[in-house]
C-alpha cells in the first residue's frame, strides 16, 4: 500500500495480532500458523471494538434515553470475524497485514465455527435486527441463551439425517466476553406462602426453592462503520454450589456433582427434545431462567438512573417479545412489582401492558406454544397463581363487555380447559402487551381475522404488521462482494445503509453492456458453489445448468415433498425424450428436520434416493442434477444464496408467516418461484408480476378446500404424470432395497387427505416450471429480470423493520 497512512494501521495490526499470539494464547509467532494468527486476529478485531462498545455505553448513560431490550431464545449470527472486519472498515487493512505473514484471509475466515445459538429463521431475523439496530443507532440490547450445544450438527449417512453434537464453543470462543460479576440467582419450584404485610394486605413469596445461578456473557453487535457497538447479553447457567460434599466424603463423586451437572444443563443445548416429560421441564426451565435473569439485568440498569418510582418504567424500557418462548416475561414482571416491589395490583399490571410488545411468527394454531398448569405449578407456583388471577381478570372484564358470551370465554381464556389444562402463552403475550405484530402484510391479516379474530374484536388497533427484512451488509456487501462491487461501481455505496438506492439500478437493467457484467458476476458465483460441492460431496455439477435452490428447515408445509415430485417428473421426461424446453438443471436441497420430526426426516431420505437414482443414470447425464447439501447453517447459506438462478418458495398459501430466505435469494438476483404465501405477496408486488413466477392456490383457497370437497385421489388418478412419479414412490423405485420405505410419504397425500395441498398444486407448479425454462433460455430476458429483483429490494431492509418497530411500537429515538 502506498498511503503512508494505510501503512501505519497495517504494521500496528500486525503488531497486534503477533501480541496476542504471544501473551493471549501463550505460543510462539514463528513461524506463522493459521489456527494462531486467526485468534490473534480475532483479538486485535475484538480489541478495537471494545473501545467503540465502551463509549457507546456511555452514552446511553448520559442520554438517559429509553433503551430496547429484545428477548429471543434464538439468535443464529452466523460467523462473526468478517462482520466485525467490514462493520469497521478494516477489510483492505486486515487482507495486508495477513498476507504479510504468507496468510490469506478467506482461509483465515473459514477457522471459525458457525455459533450454535439458533435454529433457524427466527434466529437469523433476530441477529438481522440486532445489526440494523446497532447500524440505526437505536439503544438496545438482545437478551437469550449462550448455548454450548446447537441443535445439532447434521450429517448424511445412507441418505439418511444423523445428528450430532454441534460443540461450538469446544474451543472457547474470542468473542464471547464472560462477565463474572453481572451473576443472578435464579429460582425454581418451591412454593407460594401467602403473609400479611406491616399494612394488613396480604401479600405472596416464593420459598423454599430450587436456585441456579445466571451469568452474563456478552457477544458485540457493531454498527457499519458509525463507530455505535452494542450487544448481545446471553446467560449461561452456573451452579450455585460446586459439589455436594457430603456425598464427596462418602466417596460417591457422581452424586456429588449430580446437581451441579443438573443445574448447568440449561444452557447446554438449544432446544432440547421436548417429547418426553422431561425435555419439556427443561425447555421450560431454559425459558424462565433467560427471562428471569434479564429482568434482573433490566432492573439493575432501572435503578442505576436512581429513578424513585416505577410510573416512568415504561418510559425508559420497551420489551419486545420475539414470539411466546420469552412470553413468561409478563407473569415475572409482575411477581417483581406486586412481591418485590409491593406495588397494587392495578398499577403493576398498567406498567407491564405499556412495557411489553409481542412478535408472533407463526400461523399454525398447532404451532402456538402452550404448557400444561401441572408443570408451570410445580416449577413455578407463584407464577401460575398470577397467570391465574390475569386470566380471572381479564375474562371478568370480558364478561361484563359481552354478558352470557360463554363460547367468547373459553377462545379467550390464558387457560385452555380439558383432560390437561394448559396454559396458552400467546394469549398471555397478548393480553400482557401494548402491540401485537404479523411480519408480513397476508400473516397479520390472518392474525386478525382468524388466528386472533377475538382478541381483535377486543383490543382495536393492538395488532399491527412489520415485514421482516434482512441486512444488506452480512446478506449482500459480505456475502456476495463480487456483486456488491459492481453495484457500488454503478450507483454508489449509499445502498448499504439506505437499500432504497438499489432502485437506481433499474435504469441499466436493458443496457447490454451492465448485463454482461451482471451476468459474469453470476457465473464467478455459481463456479464458486461447485468447487463448494465437489470438495464437500465429491459431486461435480456444471455452472453453466439452472441452479434451482430449496434451501430452508425440512417440514411438510414447506413442500420440499413438491420439489422432489417436480424432480421426478423431469427425470421422466428427460429419460422418455419428452421434453419440450428442456434447459439443464442442478436442483439444490438443504436444511435440517427436527429430530422427532418422523416424516421430515423420510423426506430427506427420499430426497437423497432421488438424487442417487438421477445422478446416477447415464441416460439423464448433465440434463439434471440433484444435491443435498447437509448441515445447512448461516455460512453456507452465504455461498448457496448468491449463486442461485431460481429460488423454490412453494409453501402451502396462508402457512409461512414471511420467511426471509425469500429476500436474501430475491436482493442477491435469483427469481422466485412461489405461492402468494408470507411476503412472497410483498416480494412480488416490488418486483413485478412479471419477474415472478407465480403458482398455485391463494389462502383463501386453501381454507375452502380444508372446509370439505377436495380429493386428491381423484387429482391422482387424472394426472398421468403425478400418478407415475407417485407410483414409483411408492413401488420402490427409489427403494429397491425396502420398497415399502416411502409408503408414509404418499399415503399422508392420497389416504390422509394431502393437508398442504401438495397435489393440488402439482399440476400448475408443473407447468410454471416449464415457464422458468423458457425464460432461462433467453438470457438477456432472464438477465432483466434478475438486475429488477435486486433493484426493488429496498423495502426489504431489516433497517426499514426495525425503524418501524422503533416508531410505532417501542417510541424510541435513533441517538445523534
């Protein structure tokens, strides 16, 4: 590098990263090794954000301004080291100072292992808005669990899921910040001891319980380049005593670390398997113990402004429920201010309703999370007694509105009667909230008129909706750079923190030359992929063919099972020579199926015996490819995403809330195909109905058909082709092995109904398919199309999201 300048902050990084090998990880610099200078790199990073993260704290000190705390039990980052690089504009600096050392810093980025700390899209859309906060300045913080375990880590074993430990922090993690004196104790079990206090009233305490200790560990969360750092403040569970030393003394060392090892389990793993009665205390311990610990952390910051009264409470902290895992929240806070705090009842309750805000994210009335009162009484009496006495309350108000209601009763009620009474934690969210937010328009619109369509009624203007978004700088500016080049080259780099700037491209979506451009870009991409795939599968597949992508958590509403019968039928085609448009085509999977999850998992082992059975004749050749990527996570979606021609967002209409894989597809130039499902709907309307390949039956179809008269028997038995693919299925072409392997799949679509309408939408998924060929074969066309998709993303900014939440929801300012 030339600049003098530039120089200088080369030479102290890399005395930085060869101090920290010495006197951080205790080895010798020389000669260079990679695992080293990958953590002295991560130090020197980590070092120069401390100092931004602690004037940042600062300075919501001195504002004494309101802050955000946003509780999640999943947050999936992804890897961070190239976050923090870009986030402060060291990219060029670091790239020189390591190839100094004969290192590069691609290969330095792969060291690092994906953090365990979610699952899925709830997790990825809550690290999205932790950015885009820290980006917009506005004063918060994520709250959730620092898990040692992820769910799992996902191999392929005979075509079949394996899981195993996804030990993420075996080797500790540079980024995690332990904080050894932020430690809150935290109660279980026991019982509720009603009393008389020195005015007569009676009051309540919980005693005689269980405890467990609560640490903090806090994982920074940088801005772009605006030098505000905030964090994540994840607890990790701490025995409160190191071993029973009674036990110690008889010589039984397992009983005496029995405890301790019981206690520390919940942080251990993300969501435990909740099947059997003892995976459900678990997960519900691992719900009360992060809500718990944080209000004792909220609390802690309450007080340090030496506030003398709770009214202004709500004033200075906005919670926001990211969907019902954190929704206990609401009975812990009032067990604070009426126990604690011996606040009346009436006053407590109007300062939680200002306080909290709830997210939902799903649409599945099987989905919405409930626990039965036998559990929470026993692990939580005191707070049972209070959900019981919000929902006596509560439905004695209702009754006074609507007198004789009884049936208006029993859908409202926390508590859902029968052989278990169970307690329904989104009423709870609800009744306990200022705001209710869908995350797409069509979600929130259900909410309101079916899935909530009561509490509506009641509470006008309590539901809302916020379209999720997605951050440009990790889900463009960092995973596609090549594009991201070429975008900056054109309009400028305003779009990075403004993604309504992408609309500019628009103007140079017919010009010939940016399309050659724009099409080289892609090709560098998709060449990338395959090298990807060969080192990771040994699988060779040809860039030049359609990547078609179906990358996202295994489940039957999200259709991969149409997907596959798509697969089927080309294959048929291609072998019988009956294809009209027939363009090349390399068909991607990925994603995990939930351990107990019998029929996802069947659907993974059918999707790997197709892939066999087409890979593996010669008469198909290139014409069709099949992979299963296994293990998807946040650093492969990163290399898939910006390489895919077609992106597969075929749900059953009215199931997915809004998915966000759509937009991270949709910015980075794939077209879609898709159902008008979630924010498909939003998607296309900003990109045009005719740079969208739409199918299938709408949501109101969907709910006809589920009312009675829809035979998928008779859709079998008329459509030649279905009928093929579905036989051979169930014959065991895919199976020779066990023919009667995948009768669970098709009988759950001809002898169990076809809930999610997969034949159905078979025939016009079909046929829409063929159009995507057509298309592809013209590439200028195709080009267009893909140069538009990414110019009218600007809605999709997970920045717009969280500028929204702070305004309607939160009334919370960005700092100066």
């Amino acid at each position: 590098m030339a600049n003098p300048e530039i120089n200088e902050i080369v030479e102290s990084l890399k005395d930085d990263i060869q101090r920290h090998v010495a006197l951080t990880l205790g080895s010798d610099p020389f000669p260079p090794r990679k695992g080293r200078y990958y953590l002295g790199l991560c130090y020197s990073v980590r070092d120069r954000l401390l100092g931004q993260w602690i004037e940042t704290q600062r300075s919501y000190y001195d504002s004494i301004t309101k802050r955000v705390y946003y509780m999640s039990l999943e947050f999936l980052p992804g890897r961070f080291l190239m976050n923090y690089i870009q986030a402060l504009g060291l990219e060029e600096v670091c790239r020189e100072a390591v190839r100094d050392f004969g290192l590069d810093l691609d290969e330095l980025l792969e060291e690092e292992w994906n953090p365990g700390l979610g699952n899925g899209g709830l997790g990825r859309l809550a690290s999205c808005y932790m950015d885009s906060m820290a980006t917009c300045k506005i004063p918060g913080y994520g709250y959730g669990i620092l898990y040692d375990y992820g769910i799992f880590y996902q191999t392929i074993v005979n075509g079949y899921q394996h899981e195993g430990c996804d030990n993420w922090l075996r080797q500790d993690s540079p980024w995690v910040l332990r904080r050894g004196h932020f430690m809150f104790r935290i109660n279980f079990y026991g019982r509720s001891e009603a009393y008389e206090d020195s005015a007569g009233h009676e009051r309540f305490r919980w005693v005689d319980t269980e405890s467990v200790m609560a640490m903090a560990c806090d994982i920074m969360v940088p801005g772009h380049q605006n030098g505000h750092v905030t964090n994540m403040r994840l607890w990790k569970a701490i025995s409160t005593r190191d071993f029973e030393l009674e036990h110690f003394n008889r010589g039984d060392y397992i009983g005496a670390v029995q405890a301790k090892v019981e206690s520390e389990n919940i942080s251990k793993v993300l969501y435990p398997n909740d099947t059997s009665p003892r995976g459900k205390e678990l997960r519900l311990r691992q719900q009360y113990f992060f809500v718990a610990a944080t209000f004792q952390d909220i609390l802690r910051r309450f007080r340090k402004n030496n506030y003398s009264s709770f009214d202004c409470f709500p004033d200075q902290v906005a919670v926001q429920l990211n969907d019902t895992h954190p929704a206990i929240s609401i009975a812990e806070l009032m067990r604070i201010l009426v126990d604690e705090e011996a606040l009346t009842w009436e006053s407590a309750w109007s300062i939680c309703q200002k306080t909290f805000s709830y997210t939902n994210h799903t649409v599945l009335p099987e989905a919405l999370e409930t626990w039965s009162v036998e559990l929470i009484g026993r692990m939580l009496p005191r707070h049972l007694q209070i959900i019981f006495e919000i929902n006596h309350r509560f439905l004695d108000d209702v009754g006074k509105r609507f007198p004789g209601r009884v049936d208006l009763l029993r859908s409202l009620s926390l508590v859902a009667e029968g052989d278990g009474k169970q307690v329904r934690m989104a009423h709870l969210a609800i009744v306990g909230s200022h705001t209710v937010n869908g995350v797409a328009e069509l979600h929130s619109q259900i909410l309101k008129t079916r899935l909530f369509k009561d509490f509506n009624a009641l509470y006008p203007g309590k539901f809302t909706n916020v379209t999720n978004g997605i951050t440009p700088r990790r889900w463009l500016m960092q995973a596609n750079p090549s594009l991201a080049e070429l975008i900056t080259s054109v309009i400028g780099d305003e779009w990075i923190h403004d993604l309504s700037h992408l609309s500019e491209l628009a103007a140079h979506a017919d010009d010939p030359e940016f399309q050659q451009r724009w099409q080289e870009v892609r090709k560098r991409n998709k060449k990338l992929l395959a090298r990807y795939v060969l080192r990771k599968l040994g699988v060779g597949i040809n860039p030049a063919t359609l990547f078609d992508m179906h990358i996202k958590r295994i489940h039957e509403y999200k259709r991969q099972i149409l997907n596959v019968l798509h697969v089927i039928t080309l294959y048929n085609r291609i072998r019988s020579e009956s294809l009209e448009h027939h363009v090349p085509r390399t068909v991607f999977f990925a994603g995990k199926a939930a351990p107990g999850y019998f029929q996802a998992k069947l659907i993974i082992k059918l999707i790997n015996s197709v892939a066999q059975a087409v890979n593996g004749d010669s008469a198909v050749g290139n014409d069709l490819r099949v992979v299963f990527l296994p293990n998807y996570c946040v650093s492969q979606a990163e290399k898939l995403i910006p390489a895919a021609d077609l992106s597969e967002q075929i749900s059953t209409a009215g199931m997915e809330a809004s998915g966000t894989g759509n937009m991270k597809f949709a910015l980075n130039g794939a077209l879609t195909i898709g159902t008008l499902d979630g924010a498909n709907i939003e998607i296309r309307e900003v990109v045009g109905e005719d740079n969208f390949f739409l199918f299938g039956h709408t949501e109101s179809d969907v709910h006809r058909l589920h009312s009675g008269g829809y035979d998928p028997v008779q859709i079998y038995e008329s459509n030649i082709e279905l009928k093929k693919a579905l036989d051979m299925i169930s014959t065991g072409f895919f199976s020779p092995e066990a023919p009667d392997l995948f009768r669970p799949i098709v009988d759950s679509l001809l002898a169990h109904g076809d809930y999610y309408l997969v034949l159905a939408d078979y025939a016009k998924y079909v046929a829409e398919q063929g159009n995507v060929s057509k298309c592809y074969e013209d590439r200028p066309l195709w080009t267009r199309m893909s140069i538009l998709n990414t110019a009218n993303m600007g809605k999709f900014s997970s920045d717009r999201s969280i500028m929204e939440y702070a305004r309607n929801i939160w009334n919370v300012s960005p700092l100066a």
